[in-house]
C-alpha cells in the first residue's frame, strides 16, 4: 500500500491500525479493501454507493462498527499479535 495523488490507502491503513487495536493478520484481505476505499475518500474521490457499501460490510466483518466493537475481545499486552503492517 502506497499514498499516490489519487488515493491515501497507506494513510488510511495505519489509520485503521491505531482505530482498531484488535486487527492481526486474519483481517489482512478486509483491511486492504477498507484502506483503499477510505484511502480514495481521503483524497475527496466520490466513490459511489456501491464501494462505501462494501467500505460498511468490510468495517462490519473487522469489527470496527459500534455494534460489531462490543463483541470483540482485545487480547492481552502478553499475548503475541500478528503485525499486520508488515
């Protein structure tokens, strides 16, 4: 992931990392999409329906919504997490 002109997909990435402690490599493949989505907003891309659609159900399935957050269980500072900016 690279910021460019046209999107800040790098920008929102480590975005999403600090707004949702609990992502490890299993959210790898919803996390691209959310970051490239939120990346071309960022830059003020009107991304159509379609996109921020998938933008809510990606944020749903990593579990960065309100309702999807109460669920989640934040692993302990012992236990080793996947460092999904790698």
């Amino acid at each position: 992931m690279v910021d460019t002109n046209a999107s800040k997909a790098r920008t929102a990435w480590e975005t999403f990392v600090r707004e949702v402690p609990w992502l490890n490599g299993s959210h790898r493949s919803f996390l691209e999409i959310a970051a490239t989505i939120r990346g071309r907003l960022m830059v003020g891309d009107d991304v159509g329906v379609q996109a921020l659609n998938l933008l809510r159900q990606c944020l749903g399935q990593m579990g960065a919504t309100p309702s999807d957050a109460s669920k989640v269980a934040i692993p302990d500072d012992g236990e080793e997490k996947d460092d999904i900016l790698d």
